[in-house]
C-alpha cells in the first residue's frame, strides 16, 4: 500500500533525476554521500519516501554541479576575450615592429650604397 502523502508526488519526479538514482544504484562502486540506501526498507511508503529523498539530494547535487560548470564556463569565456585582445594587441605591435625593421633595413642598404668603397 502507498500511503496517501506519497501518492500525489510520484509524478512529479523528473525523469533525469530519475535516471540518476537508477544509475546511482546500479553503480555502486561510486558513493554519493548523502545517498540512502533504499532497498533494505520494507514498507513501500517509507521506500517510496527514501527514494524521493535521494531524487532531491541529486537534484540538489545536479543544481549546484551545473550553477559550478556554468561559473567556470563564463570564466573561460572571459579569459578567451581577455586573450583575443592581448592577440589584437600583440599583432599590432607585431605591425609596427616589421614597419620600424623595414625603415631600418632601407637605411642600412642606403648607408652600403652610399660608402660602396669603403670597408671597416
């Protein structure tokens, strides 16, 4: 028997949660803390009960991971725009260095034109 508190919530558990717990049972070489064991209740309402507790917690848990991966993915993205600015920047003087080399290398061949006779 299903007790009647237990009835009204059992469609309400997301499918991905779901999976979760399934694959968290099956997998249990990886322990997630918090996770109860749910097999050893006997009564299917107390079972039922354990079962949406731990579809919380894994939402909880998947949440929180997601809020993290989010977090750490616009970090990225802020260091890949800081880093295409410091290329800008970088190509620029890279620019302005070949300019400055080639002035210079035209000064030096007009200097060996200029003194052809002369050798140090």
């Amino acid at each position: 028997m299903v007790a009647a508190g237990a009835r009204g919530r059992c469609p309400q558990v997301k499918p991905l949660a779901l999976a979760l717990v399934i694959a968290a049972t099956a997998a249990s070489a990886q322990d997630i803390r918090g996770l109860e064991v749910c097999s050893a209740e006997k009564d299917m309402a107390r079972r039922t009960g354990c079962l949406q507790t731990n579809v919380e917690l894994l939402q909880q848990l998947l949440t929180r991971e997601t809020r993290r991966a989010q977090a750490a993915e616009a970090a990225a993205a802020k260091d890949a725009a800081s880093f295409k600015s410091d290329i800008a920047a970088l190509k620029a003087d890279l620019v302005t260095l070949k300019a400055a080399l080639e002035k210079t290398q035209g000064e030096v061949s007009e200097l060996k034109k200029a003194k052809p006779g002369e050798k140090k």
